[in-house]
C-alpha cells in the first residue's frame, strides 16, 4: 500500500468534521485548529480535491466557524458522532483526508468507520483536536497503532505541490510560508 497523496481523478478528499463556532473556543488550542483546517480547505481548492463537511446539531453547536472556507460546501448535518451516515456515498473518493473535532469522539469514529468501510484515511493530526489534551493525545496514539497514517498540514501541502516545479509551487508556499 502507497502512502502517497494522489490529487488527481477524484482519488483524494478532505472530509472537515464539525469546526463549528460554539464547539471549537472549547478545544485546546482551537484556535491554531481552526487555522489549520482553513489551511487544509484551501490546499484543496488548489489542487480541486474534492471536499465534504458535517456540522453536529447545528442548532445547538452553530454553523462552521466563518474563519474556514469550505469553498460553497455546504456542511452535511449529523446527530451521530460518526460522519459516516451523513457522508458515506459511492462517490466518495477512495482516500480521506480527515480534519475536525474531536479527536478521541467524531474524528475517532469516522475513521475507524471509513476504515470499514475500505477507505484509505489520513489524519491531519495538526487540525484535530480534542477539550482535553489527553483524550487528543490517546486518540492519536490508538490511531497511529492501528496503523492509521497521522501528518500534519504542511506536510501535505508539499506532498500534493510534489517539487517546485509543480504549476501549484507558489500558491503552496504563499498559503504555507
């Protein structure tokens, strides 16, 4: 199995699990989170990955947070903490990029969902998190021993871009300088 980010043909998506305004000022650090997954939604407008978005009770938690652009996304509404029922179609690319909070309930769930279901998942470990500290860290840390692919959001910005040769050099290094 490669663990090689391929853009191209619909391979890639960036799922975005609730970033919403009343749950991330209640995050460790929700703050850096929000930039992160901004950075993320950006580097997939770039390089046109497609992206899908949950929001979890809307009513009660608000919509994503303004500072993240999911470039006319609307977010898919969800009770469960999984993502998997608000997102799961056959049109959903075979890899995923995962992003959101939080990192032991929501984030936790849909991966091991996604896994089941035979996606490839990769956790932007640097735009996940988590009220506790802890709980973020543990997450991580079963994911990583369940051999689940943890990177950060930098690194997939020059995973995608490839070299500075790539048409989308420039745009990669203003978004991540």
């Amino acid at each position: 199995m490669s663990w090689r980010i391929n853009p191209t043909e619909n391979q890639t998506g960036l799922l975005v699990i609730d970033a919403q305004e009343r749950l991330l000022p209640a995050i460790d650090g929700g703050e850096r989170i929000a930039a992160k997954i901004a950075v993320a939604a950006a580097l997939a407008r770039i390089f046109s990955i497609p992206l899908v978005a949950t929001e979890q009770v809307p009513e009660k938690l608000g919509p994503t947070v303004p500072g993240i652009d999911l470039g006319g996304v609307v977010p898919l509404h969800k009770t469960t903490f999984s993502a998997v029922p608000a997102i799961l179609s056959d049109t959903l690319p075979k890899t995923l990029l995962v992003c959101g909070v939080e990192t032991h309930i929501c984030v936790r769930q849909t991966v091991y969902d996604l896994r089941s279901g035979g996606r490839t998942v990769i956790v932007l470990g640097d735009a996940v998190g988590s009220r506790s500290p802890l709980d973020h860290t543990l997450a991580l840390e079963e994911m990583r021993s369940d051999k689940v692919l943890v990177t950060s959001v930098e690194a997939l910005g020059w995973e995608l871009a490839g070299g500075a040769n790539s048409p989308h050099f420039k745009a990669v290094f203003k978004l991540l300088k």
